[in-house]
C-alpha cells in the first residue's frame, strides 16, 4: 500500500485524526514538521522515517509501519520522557495500522473473486 493510501484508511480507522485536509497537505505537514498534534505527529514522522518514505507514492508494509512505532510506544510506556497521551495515540496507530492492512487484503480477496 503507498503512504496516500495509509493515511486515509487510517483517518478513517483511528480513533485520533490522521488527515488534517487532504494527503498532501498532511504530508507536508509531516515534512515540515508543523502537524498540528505533537503525539500524532510524532508517530506518523517515526513511520515515514523508520521507513524511509520518500513521498506519498511510496510503498508502507505492515511489519515496516508496527516495527516504526515500537521505540516511541517503549518510551511512552517507561519514564523516559513518555506520556499517556502519547501512549494513547500510538496504541491506538497500531491497532488502525493492522486494521489499514486488515481491509487491503480483504479489498485484494473481493478483487480476485469478482
């Protein structure tokens, strides 16, 4: 799946905005490093790096996209700088991430069967 298509299935399977506008302005956002939630923000920036997305055409796999978010949950969860509200937010990135996935490969099944 390229980064486009996991910001939006995340925005709509995330319990925390992903999308702030359109795609484009959210990866811009990120490249800049304005987006406006500081633990979203955060976690999204983690995954386009740990992946190294160059752009929104670029290919995001599950593992790449967990794995991404695994030092920054860590850190919530110790006292190293961490918080609840960002423990949140990561927690709840992971589980939309596996469903993001969990609906590609459905949409994939249906568009083999049809």
């Amino acid at each position: 799946m390229t980064l486009r298509d996991l910001l939006v299935r995340l925005h709509g399977k995330c319990e925390y905005p992903v999308l702030h506008g359109s795609p484009e302005q959210t990866w811009r956002e990120l490249v800049k490093g304005s987006y406006p939630d500081p633990a979203m923000g955060e976690a999204l920036a983690a995954v386009v790096e740990w992946c190294q997305l160059d752009d929104l055409a670029s290919p995001v796999h599950r593992a790449d996209a967990i794995n991404a978010l695994g030092p920054l949950r860590l850190r919530h969860m110790g006292d190293r700088g961490g918080s609840g509200d960002g423990l949140r937010v990561v927690q709840a990135l992971v589980a939309a991430v596996d469903a993001a996935f969990d609906d590609e490969a459905l949409d994939m099944q249906g568009g083999l069967q049809s």
